[in-house]
C-alpha cells in the first residue's frame, strides 16, 4: 500500500512507486525504484515536494531483488563526477579508436575464417585503449556507436555491444582492469558466428526451427574459437557461451537460471540485446532507443537481472547519446553529449528547422544554457523520433560533422 510522504522524510532505503510530477520531468526514465545512493536521495530532494513510497517493496527489495550492483560504493560515486575531458576534445581520438577498432575486428573475423587463433594480448590492449577514452568521457565512443552499416553488422555490433558494456561499467564504478575484462566479453561474444553458415546469418525474415538451432550454435562455437586462443581470460569464454542466457531459464545453450549466469555474461546479455533492437538490419526495422529501454525494463526479472537493467536505464538516461529528438520549437536534433547534473537538457546538433528544412552546416546547442523563462518551451524537448525520422542519416550526419571542432560548427548558445 502506497504512503504519500513530504520530501524531507524520504531516506535512503525506501522504495518510491511515485512523484509528484510526471517521469519526463524527472532524471528517473522510469518511476518505481529502491532508492540505492545518498545521488538518488538528493536528486529526488531537490526535485520534488512529496513523493509516494510502498514500504512492502522496499522490504522485499532488502531482501536481494535490488541488490547493489557495485562493491565499491566509492567507485561508483566516483564514476558520476563530471568527465575527465570534455565532449569536443574526446571525439577526435575516439575516432580514432573506432576506426582502429574496426579494422582489427575485420581482420580478426577473416583470420578465423582461415583457421588462425585469436592473440588476447592484442585485444587486451585494444580495449584498454577504449576503456581510458571512456574514463575521461564515455559520450564520444557512445556518440560512434550510432555508426552502422548493413554490411558490417557483426564488426559493428561487435565493437558497440564492447562500447557500452564499457560505459555502463564505469557508471557501476568498476576498476579499470574489470572494465578491459568486461569489454573483452563484449567485444568476442558473437565470434562464434563465423562458423555459422552466412545464408543463416544474413536471411530476411524469420529462421526455421531447424535455423535457430544452428545460429544457437554460435555460442559454443565461439567458446571453442576462445579456448583455443591465447591469453584469453576465463570470463571471456564463459560470456561467448553464456550471452543468451535468460533469468527465467529459458535462454540457451544451458537453459541456465539468473542465479547460475555470471555477473559479466548478464551485462553483456543485456546489451546485446538492446545494441541489436537499435540497430537497422536487413529483415528488421530498428526502434528507438527510448523504446528499447522501456521494452527492455517489461521484460526485468523474466529475461534480464531488474536490478542491472534499472541501472542501466539510469546510465543512458531519458535521451541517450545519439538519440533523434524533437524540440519545442518544431526543430530536430541528435543528442550528442549528456551532462550528468542536466539529464533533461542535453547538448544536441540541430539538423532540422521548425520547417523540417535541413540546416547547412547543422547546428551545436546546449540546452542547459537555455534555462531562461522565455526560452522554457522553446528549448525543451518535446518527444524523441525514430533514428530517421525526416529523411535523417544520422551516420552521414556524424562522419561529416564530427571531424570538425563541434564548437565551430554553427554553434548557438
């Protein structure tokens, strides 16, 4: 039974089923959560009068249904200070690191093809590099992770699953070295696909039952690729196998239930699933990520851990990093960096007019500059849009804009 409380009782520990205002004016995606962190506490504090609060739940949530998702509490504080480095000075060697990325990965797939191992060390300090450019600001990498092609789906999903597992661990406030294990995971998981047969790889439409079962076999095909690779750390292999599992025991290969699937193996599940939802494919139109998480946060408990799903709805926030927005005003946007303190306003290029009219070269703005009375309306984002919405090629847009000093680019403040 909900108890309506003034703000000012409000603890850490409590479980809030409701605010006092609607979710979109809040930092929260989604409203019912254990409050976990004295941030969660304060937010909540400064945003609300009263909230509504179930004792019930956060009683059961004690119990281990919320759990804490990291064991250094200070790390994790740590991790939500403002960024090392800014947006405009990251995206350069970001770039950088994907395209390096990319070509490593194709060369990697090709020498699986031809029956060759895979040098762990190689991709330890690949993903090292990743992993200090996310520390200093995870949006750049985030931002690039919208780059997709049909063509190169795996290399693509490969290195974006590999991306946000990397952000999303710094946001649970994991060491460094946990990080490169983690992004190791992410970025082998799908090798297994190789030895699977490319007709079933790439068909349009609907696999037979008797297709699903090969494509399942990637899994223990990519488990076998590792083992008998070089430096490969144990929880490398045991993510390629256990990726798709699910916490109701109906995943595979194993059927494995929540409590039998390893910490790392249910991060990259997660992601998986939501990098492959959001991505455009041959038999598939792709959805928002907006959409994705609010489909993904339906599914908790039945096919993902709650707890690391609520969190990483809170790492991506209301409008994540590359995300189609719609102002106002009428104008459009993508989302290209999310300041930790102004989730609800963050910096965008505006790539549409009011008119739908493309702007040549498209604006930078930063909406938590616009807090003013006048601009209120104008300036605040109104609903986010499908990746391309109004004809809008969002890699297109990023190739050409981003090499250039995203201050310059017809900025407005």
């Amino acid at each position: 039974m909900r108890q309506k409380i003034d703000i000012s009782e409000l603890k850490t520990g409590m479980y809030v089923c409701d605010l006092d205002r609607p979710w979109l004016e809040s930092p929260f995606l989604f409203q019912g959560f254990l409050i976990n962190s004295d941030t969660e506490l304060s937010e909540l504090k400064e945003l609300c009068e009263f909230v509504y609060i179930d004792p019930e739940r956060a009683a059961s949530a004690g119990k281990g249904a919320h759990r804490p998702l990291s064991e250094n509490a200070a790390a994790a504080d740590s991790a939500q200070r403002p960024y090392i480095r800014k947006f405009e000075d990251e995206i350069r060697p970001a770039r950088e690191l994907r395209n390096e990325a990319t070509t490593y990965m194709e060369k990697m797939f090709r020498d699986i093809r031809a029956g060759k191992g895979i040098d762990g060390k190689q991709v330890q300090k690949m993903v090292a590099g990743m992993v200090a450019s996310i520390l200093r600001n995870p949006d750049a990498l985030v931002l690039l992770s919208n780059l997709r092609d049909h063509d190169e789906y795996s290399v693509a999903h490969s290195i974006n699953v590999c991306t946000l597992c990397l952000a999303f661990g710094r946001y649970l406030g994991l060491p460094a070295h946990e990080l490169t294990e983690l992004g190791m995971g992410g970025l082998l998981h799908d090798v297994g696909e190789i030895r699977v047969s490319t007709n079933i790889m790439r068909k349009e439409g609907l696999l037979s039952k008797e297709e699903a079962l090969l494509m399942q076999t990637h899994t223990t095909h990519g488990a076998d690729i590792l083992r008998n690779s070089t430096a490969i750390p144990p929880s490398t292999i045991s993510i390629a196998l256990a990726h798709h599992e699910r916490s109701n025991g109906q995943g595979y290969p194993k059927g494995l239930f929540e409590k039998d699937i390893d910490y790392y193996s249910r991060i990259v599940g997660m992601i998986d699933v939501y990098d492959s939802v959001t991505s455009s494919h041959t038999y598939r139109h792709c959805i928002s990520s907006t959409e994705a998480l609010k489909n993904m946060y339906n599914w908790r408990d039945n096919l993902f851990d709650a707890s690391l799903i609520e969190s990483f709805i809170q790492c991506l926030g209301i409008y994540p990093v590359g995300s189609v927005v719609e102002l106002g005003n009428g104008e459009v946007g993508i989302v290209i960096s999310v300041s930790l303190d102004q989730r609800l306003q963050p910096k965008l290029m505006l790539v549409r007019n009011s008119d739908k009219k493309a702007y040549m070269p498209p604006k930078i703005i930063n909406l938590a500059q616009h807090t003013a009375i006048e601009y209120s309306s104008k300036y605040e984002i109104n609903k986010v849009l499908e990746p391309d919405a109004y004809g809008i090629d969002l890699k297109s847009y990023l190739l050409r804009e981003l090499p250039l000093e995203a201050g310059v680019v017809g900025q407005v403040f």
